[in-house]
C-alpha cells in the first residue's frame, strides 16, 4: 500500500492510499481513524475525484463521528 495524496483540511487529517484496484480514504483525528475502501471503478478519473467526494458535507458527517466514536471510546473505558 502506497500513499498517493492528501487531501487538506483543517479538521482533521485525510490521507489517499491505494492498494489492489482500491482507493482507501483514511482520516484521522487524535487516537481514532475511520477508513473508506473506494473501488477504482466508482471513480471517473481516478484519484482526481476524491477531494470532490469528501465535500464539507461529508467531512462534517466524518466529524460527527468521531465525536461519536470519543464518546463510545470514553465510556467504555470508564466501565473497566
């Protein structure tokens, strides 16, 4: 697996990858990281269409659930 590209933003860090027909969109905040497995064939151009995939709308959305994933995160290690 390669990294291929960033995508900017100020919220939180979005790295490209790609590895066997697949673009993996990684974003990472702090201790967590979601990750989108993205075929290749999805995309028109390649790579060139992912900074349109991940819009405001969607980082907003990235972002709510990393709040969401905090808040499990926290709670479960307050019941240990």
């Amino acid at each position: 697996m390669r990294i291929i590209a960033d995508i900017p933003n100020p919220h939180c860090k979005i790295s490209v990858f790609y590895m066997n027909g697949k673009y993996l969109v990684k974003a990472e905040k702090a201790n967590l990281e979601q990750t989108f497995k993205i075929p290749e064939t999805e995309l028109l151009t390649g790579a060139d269409d992912l900074p349109a995939l991940f819009d405001q709308a969607m980082i907003i959305r990235i972002m709510e659930r990393f709040r969401e994933m905090d808040r499990d995160l926290r709670a479960a290690l307050a019941s240990l």
